[in-house]
C-alpha cells in the first residue's frame, strides 16, 4: 500500500464495510504513527469515517 493513500484505503475499507474493526483502526493508528503527521487528504477521510460513524451509518465493532 503506498504510504500516501494508506490511511485513505484503509478509510475506504471501513466505508465498504459499514465497519471499524479494531484491525482497521490499529492499521489508522499505526498509520499514523509511522507517518507523524496528517495530510489534508486524510485528515478530510478520517473526517468522513467520523461523521459516518456519528449519523450511526458506520458501526464500531469491538474486540472480541
């Protein structure tokens, strides 16, 4: 995956499956992470997942 869309695919994912799994959101984070920063790109699909998940068309899955 390249490092420029990474955090984007893995936005993309959680879209396409009305999910966040904890996987996905450790791959953000580690995402993150790596990067030290946000691009605005980013930062505007983490957006995105967040008012999703808020209007409750996104659903957080927790560890099992």
């Amino acid at each position: 995956m390249k490092a420029s869309a990474a955090i984007r695919n893995l936005v993309e994912k959680a879209l396409y499956i009305k999910r966040l799994t904890p996987d996905l959101e450790n791959q953000i984070n580690d995402e993150l992470s790596r990067m030290g920063y946000i691009s605005d790109v980013d930062y505007e699909a983490l957006e995105l997942l967040m008012d999703e998940m808020d209007r409750g068309r996104i659903q957080l899955v927790a560890s099992p």
